[in-house]
C-alpha cells in the first residue's frame, strides 16, 4: 500500500571529510645536551619531526652533528633534554624504563651499520630472537621468521650461523629481524655502511620492497646520497636542526 503513496524525501547527509590519520611520530622542539665536565654541548636544538604511515624519511649531515644521538632518542634508547616525543599517539614523557622496552618492542624496529647478530645462533635463531620482547608466540615466531628470511631471498641459509652468511646476507638477516613484530617504525644507522656499492644496492633494493610492502615507517640515518634519494624526503641535520 505505502508503495502508492509518494514518501517524503530524505535530507541528503552531508559528506564526511575524513580525518588525517595520525602520524606515527611526532617530535617537537627536542633538544638534547651533552655535559662535559664544566661545559655544555648542546648537540640538538628544536628538532621537529613528523612521519607519517608508510612514509620513508633520510637525514644526512656532517659527521657529529648528532644524527646518532636523534636516532637514539627517536628509539626511545635515550632521553631528550627538552621537547616532547609522540609514538603511536602516545607521549612518551615519563614512561617507566619497562614501559619503553615495551614500547620499542612493539613500535620499532633497528637496523645498524653493525649487525649485532648473535654468533651461536643460526639466521632463523637471530630473527626469532626478539619475538620474546613483545610477548609473540614461540610457533608464530618461527612462521613469521620464516616468512622474512623467504622475502629476504634467505631460505636457503635459514641454519647457517654469521660466520657462514657475507656481510650482505647478515645485513638481510638484521633487517628481517627488525621487521618480525611488525613495527610502526624503522630506524635505520647506516644500514649499508659496512657494504661494498654493489651489495649496497642489492641489499638495498629488497630493503625497500620489503618495507613498501609491509607500510612500515622508516627514519634513514646515511651518508649515502643514492641511499638517501630513494625516500620520500631528505632532511639535512645542520646546526642542532633538521632543514
């Protein structure tokens, strides 16, 4: 019956702007000051950083000019003097030593110039070794290990120990080891600093398609020009600053 009958018209909804998504880090105003006996050495003055989700950021400068030291504080390894740190929408002003193990476990994920794999261990070994920090199964680990080291083109290699493995095949272990938790974030010292230009490159390139993949975050410290030109920005750290 309610079909022979016109019905009232409905008022058009007005269309929904969706909201920016949250970056995954923001910095503000980070300073950072190291004492020297009776001197002060302010390494960082208002560094203000925001990345947002799946973007690739690289920060060049001169050596000393505290590009480590960001890194480290950006990782939540140390503190700043001053300013404010936001990771997954989170200030991390005052949280409990325990609190930013967890935090880092879950959110973040390193790679260094130094491999920092552990000898007695195989590929696999080293790659499930961090699955304990943030409370991920022993079996899923493996899996998920499994998985890295495939993407990694490792399979192959998943028993041998370091010493068995070049510096490019330890370097592709290290990145599928970050990578296990599924972090928001990688940070990354140097990553190619210890690879002749041809490993660069072929590490490198499973580096990025590993990481555009997974829509990880990434903060690039390198002194590598053709490194560096491959992320979505570059940012100069000069004077305590990030230009």
């Amino acid at each position: 019956m309610s079909s022979l009958y016109p019905q009232p018209a409905q008022p058009k909804q007005p269309e929904q702007t969706p909201l920016p998504a949250e970056p995954v880090l923001f910095a503000e105003g980070i300073g950072h000051v190291y004492h020297d006996g009776t001197r002060e050495l302010e390494i960082l003055r208002e560094v203000n950083l925001a990345v947002e989700e799946g973007e690739s950021v690289a920060i060049i400068g001169r050596s000393g000019t505290g590009k480590t030291t960001l890194l480290n504080i950006l990782g939540l390894l140390d503190n700043p003097t001053r300013g404010q740190l936001i990771m997954a929408g989170k200030n991390t002003a005052g949280l409990s030593e325990r609190e930013r193990t967890r935090m880092r476990a879950e959110h973040i994920g390193f790679v260094f110039q130094q491999y920092h794999l552990i000898a007695e261990l195989n590929a696999l070994e080293n790659i499930e070794l961090t699955a304990g920090f943030a409370g991920t199964k022993k079996i899923d680990a493996r899996e998920r290990a499994r998985e890295l080291l495939d993407q990694v083109g490792l399979s192959e290699r998943a028993t041998h120990r370091p010493a068995k493995l070049s510096g490019g095949e330890r370097q592709r272990v290290a990145i599928a080891r970050a990578l296990l938790n599924r972090p928001n974030l990688l940070l990354c010292d140097e990553p190619t600093g210890n690879l002749d230009p041809h490993t660069s490159e072929t590490v490198m390139n499973i580096f990025w398609d590993v990481v555009r993949q997974s829509r990880t975050s990434m903060i690039l410290v390198t002194h590598d020009q053709q490194v560096a030109k491959r992320a979505d920005r570059i940012l100069t750290l000069s004077e305590g600053r990030l230009q």
